[in-house]
C-alpha cells in the first residue's frame, strides 16, 4: 500500500471516529464530564473503544489485502531509496516506497488487552490513533543489548504504510534517507553475522558499517499478523 493510501486510511477512520479526547478531553478544552475521574483520556473505556476499533480495521484490510491478492499480483518496481536506522548496535536499511514519514517521539499508550507481545500500544499522530509496534521484538533482536552513546543521539518514530494502514516504528536513531547504488543492493550478501536473521533481504557495507537491509514485504506481513 502507497503512503498517499495509507494517509487516506487514516483520515477516514478519523473522520469515523468520534475524537472527543480532541474536542472535550485532555487534548481539548477539557470539559468532559468524565475527565476529573479519569485524569486522562487513555484511562477512559471510549479511548480504549477507539483503539480497538482502529485495530479491527487492520484485520478487516488484510482480508482486502489478500482478496486482491488472489486475483492477480502487480510487481513492484524496485528501489535504490533506503530509510537508514538504529537499533541497538545494529544499522539497519528499509526502502522508502513503505515510509510515510520519520517524526519525533511520541507517548505510548499501553492498551489494556494486547494482541500480540510485538505490539507496544498506540500514538497520538496529529491527533490520530497509531498502533505502535516494537521492531526489536519483529526481528527477535536482544532488547539488553545497549545502543551507541552520543550527544547527537535523537531517537525517532517510523511512521510505516503497512497493509491495512499506518504503523509507529519506534528506533534508536535515523542517520537519513540514502540512496544506494542498485548493483549494490542487488548484489548484498547473503553470508554473514545476520544474512539469516529474520525478515532480511542481505548484509553489505556501508561507509564504515555493516548495514542489514530488511524485507519490505516479508517485515509488513509479520506487522499485519502482529496486528490481527
């Protein structure tokens, strides 16, 4: 799914659901009724509503997904445009065409009942709520491993066109949207420290690193079943 679909997605389950935490609640200008006796808007059963409808709709596209799917698959053009990331010690690369965008971090709100042990909770994304899923846990990867210290070090959010919408990819930190030279990526290793490890397409070297470029598609399969 394009990022415009996506964001087309997202604007629709918005305008479904009734946003009152933005008109009368904590984000608004806080005359709801219930608000003195929740403190906040996550502790509220409508907050909760609204989240789990939003996943709901996840598990309804990824039927649509696999509808289309069965009536014939368009190929899709390959690309030199990597979104480059941090986890930990590891340096990581995903093509862009899945990327909506990289924005600054937000709270995560736990949901009460968690579908799966990737799925963090959900962000407030101009106002929308995002399901927010754990890449450590995707890619089975050591969350006790430390990451590199640095003044510079800005963790950011990867907002991601999954199949049935948008997700919140938390990382450790974004060196930039890069291209790389397709005989490169076309030719990345396939041996190596984390050639096998889940969801990935081959190792090569980049600048002074050891950078592991993830399946697009088999990555948004395993967030589409993380979310239904």
């Amino acid at each position: 799914m394009s990022a415009l679909a996506a964001q087309s997605l997202i604007h629709s389950e918005a305008q479904a659901v009734d946003d009152c935490w933005n008109r009368i609640g904590i984000y608004g200008d806080k005359s709801c009724t219930l608000l003195p006796q929740h403190i906040h808007c996550r502790n509220c059963a409508v907050y909760s509503s609204a989240a789990t409808r939003l996943l709901d709709r996840y598990a309804f596209e990824h039927e649509s997904q696999e509808i289309q799917a069965s009536q014939g698959h368009e190929e899709k053009v390959a690309t030199c445009s990597l979104v480059i990331f941090r986890l930990g010690e590891e340096w990581l690369g995903l093509p862009t065409r899945c990327l909506d965008e990289v924005a600054p971090i937000q709270t995560i709100h736990s949901l009460p009942h968690q579908r799966s042990r990737a799925l963090r909770g959900v962000a407030n994304v101009r106002g929308t709520l995002v399901p927010c899923l754990s890449l450590v846990e995707l890619l089975g990867l050591d969350p006790a491993v430390p990451g590199a210290s640095s003044l510079r070090m800005m963790p950011r959010m990867l907002i991601v066109a999954a199949h049935g919408g948008a997700v919140v990819l938390p990382v450790d930190e974004v060196d930039g949207i890069h291209n790389i030279a397709e005989d490169e990526i076309s030719s990345a290793s396939l041996s190596g420290e984390h050639a096998s490890a889940k969801y990935t397409r081959g190792v090569l070297q980049w600048k002074t690193r050891s950078l592991r470029l993830l399946d697009e598609e088999q990555l948004l399969n395993a967030i589409t079943r993380s979310l239904t």
